[in-house]
C-alpha cells in the first residue's frame, strides 16, 4: 500500500519579507496620512471661520507657478512607476535611468517651491504674517521636507541598484509607495491651497 505524500506549498523566496514590508510601509503611510489629513482639517477649519480668505490686506498666492510644481511632480511619479516596472521585468539599467529622472524632477519640485517661498515673502506673505501666511509656509514647507526625504530615499536606491532583481525588489517597490503619497499629499495642498 502506497503512502500518499503530503503536498507541500512552497512560497518564493521573498514572499513573507514582501508581505511584512509591504504591510509596514501601508502603516507608516496612514500614519503620515492622518498627520497631514490633520493639518488639512485645521486649515479647513480656520478658513471656514474666517469672514474672507484670503484676509484683507494680505498678498494672494500665485497659481502658475504651483501648477509648474504639480506637473512637475505628477511627472516624477510617472518615472518612479516606470522604474518599478522596469525591474520587474530584470530591466536594472532602465530602472537606474528613470530612478535618476526621478530624483531630477524631485529636484526640479524642490527648486520650484524655492521660487514660490521666495516670491510669496517678496510680496509680503510671511510666515508671521497671520493664519494665511502660517497655513501657507506650514504646508508647503512641511510637505518639501517629506519631498527632500524622498530623494534621499531614491538616491539610496541608485547606489544600490545593482543589488536588485525581478524577484527581489522590495526597496524599490516602498520607495515607490512613498514618492506616490507625497505627490497624493502635494495635490491635496495644491488644490485646498492654492485653487479654492
């Protein structure tokens, strides 16, 4: 009588380390969601309850320029997905070139918020300059930090690209999610900010 062997499951190799870091990075991203989401509700609050916005006296925010730094930014997470895509399919030097157009456009974003802050408190919108001026260098600032953090990321990324694979590409896949929160974040600023 022949036994019946017990079949096995065999998972790949990285599997359990993709779920866990996959999981990790869904938890650090809500987390900095609520934060944000948290900045954003007090500001709609303070604009809710203000008699006109922006206040009387106090210079409006440029659009154009924002609207540089959107497309800008809409456009490195094109590349950013690109990059994720490219190695997937073992594709180590396309993804190097798209990791690096990222962190270009990251800089180009970084270099335009530059010109922004600088043009807003030429024109007299400080960052004492009441809620308006506050909620103004709060967000913009905040989110250009997270922006800078995201280049390190990617930077990090180059280094080390040749230690990727289409089986294991866990870092590359994190620092995707994160570049595609901060653009999420970027849009939401641009929108609440700068358009309504």
């Amino acid at each position: 009588m022949k036994k019946k062997m017990a079949s096995v499951v065999t998972l790949q190799p990285h599997a359990k380390e993709d779920f866990t870091s996959y999981l990790g990075m869904v938890i650090s991203l809500g987390s900095w969601g609520i934060m944000f989401a948290g900045i954003f509700f007090a500001y709609a609050g303070v604009r809710l309850a203000a008699p006109s916005w922006p206040p009387p006296g106090v210079p409006r925010l440029p659009v154009l320029l924002p609207l540089a730094s959107t497309a800008v930014l809409l456009a490195s997470s094109g590349t950013a997905r690109q990059a994720l895509a490219a190695i997937r399919q073992a594709k180590r030097d396309e993804m190097r070139t798209l990791l690096a157009a990222t962190v270009f456009l990251g800089a180009l974003f970084l270099g335009l918020q530059y010109v922004l802050v600088a043009s807003a408190s030429q024109s007299g919108l400080h960052l004492d300059s009441g809620t308006y001026g506050s909620v103004f260098y709060a967000l913009t600032l905040f989110h250009a930090a997270h922006v800078a953090a995201g280049m390190l990321a990617l930077l990090w990324l180059l280094v080390r690209a040749k230690d990727y694979t289409e089986h294991d590409h866990r870092s590359v896949r994190m620092c995707t999610m994160f570049w595609h929160f901060v653009d999420g974040v970027w849009i939401v600023t641009f929108v609440s900010v700068f358009l309504l």
